[in-house]
C-alpha cells in the first residue's frame, strides 16, 4: 500500500492527474473497509469517516450547510423533513460559511428536539467536504466521465472568513498518507491487520 500510495505522486505527475485522483479515492475507501469493516454502514460512509478520524485536522471534515441539505434530503421519513425545516435558516441560505461537527451542532441544538439532534448528529457525515469529495471524485470518477482537476466552491461560502479552498488530489494524498500511517502503526502494534481480528 505503501508502494502503490507513493505511484500516485508518479502518475499524477505524468498528465494522468485525473486517475491519480480516482485511485487515492478508491485507496481511502480501501483503507477504511480495512478500519472499519463491510458491516460499517456504506463505502461512502467509511471513506469519510477514514477522513475525518485519520486523515489530521484538515479542510474536508468541515460542514458545508447546503450539502448537508442535498444529503438530508434523500433520507426518507419524518425527521429528516423536520431538520429540513427547522434549519432551514442555516441549510438554505445562498451564503454563509462551513463549520466544524462540534459548531453546527451546538447551533442546530438551539432549535431541534433531541431525538432530531441525535438523527442530525447520526448523519452529519452527509455535508462534509469529505462526502463531496467521494461522490465526485470516488463515485463519478469511477462510474462517470473520469475525476475532475479540482473541486472548486461557491465563493458565497467562506472558512475563516476565506473562500474555501478547492479540493484537490494533491490534498487527497496528504490525508491518504495520514490514513495508512495510522493502518500501519495500529496494525503492528495490535499484530492485527487494521487493528481488527475479524478482517480475514
């Protein structure tokens, strides 16, 4: 894995950015079925919880309000519906800015019942950056037309009053280095692959 992660920087390099970009995301899904298992939730889920959990504090465990929307929105049932509602000064707005997990939800506690912030906390996942990156780089790159150059925001939306800073594969192979230094660390430490006694 090692090996295959350092290729990418080769690949990348020589003009075939687009499936270096597909491959880091595939190899981020990788390592998270390694962390997490096939029985945690999706393929989408565990590529952003890899992120977030592993990856050291960076730009995609941010929360973008109008992803977390377009997220919320293909959930079915009522509560779903109700946090739409509820939050819809946040999730509706055509400008803003992104948060950390822990502001949207101390913000959105002010508003929801907490059996509707559990729900909210449960899929917050949704409107990461960590999520826009695996559905346009993972899933569309691989089932579509191939990756973009970037991933690029609204510049309505700000961090730390900055616009956003475009998602790249060069940022995707920092945080894929940082995931499989920690797969590697707990595996030798544990004599388990992943840390885990079930992955074979």
């Amino acid at each position: 894995m090692e090996s295959k992660t350092a290729f990418l920087l080769a690949l990348a390099g020589n003009r075939h950015r687009d499936e270096a970009t597909i491959l880091c995301s595939c190899y981020i899904e990788w390592l998270g079925l390694g962390l997490y298992g096939a029985n945690d939730n999706s393929s989408h889920f565990r590529y952003v919880r890899a992120i977030v959990e592993h990856g050291g504090e960076g730009l995609l465990s941010y929360i973008h309000p109008k992803m977390l929307r377009d997220g919320l929105s293909k959930l079915t049932g009522k509560t779903a519906r109700a946090i739409i509602e509820k939050l819809s000064h946040m999730l509706t707005k055509p400008y803003g800015r992104v948060y950390s997990d822990e502001e949207f939800i101390t913000i959105a506690m002010k508003t929801l019942t907490n059996p509707e912030a559990d729900y909210l906390k449960k899929h917050l996942w949704k409107g990461t950056l960590a999520a826009v990156a695996y559905s346009i780089f993972r899933n569309s790159g691989v089932h579509a037309f191939g990756a973009p150059d970037s991933i690029s925001f609204d510049n309505t939306y700000t961090l730390d009053g900055r616009p956003i800073p475009n998602i790249t594969f060069d940022m995707l192979h920092i945080y894929l280095t940082r995931i499989l230094t920690y797969a590697k660390e707990v595996s030798l430490r544990t004599g388990l692959w992943f840390g885990r006694e079930d992955i074979f």
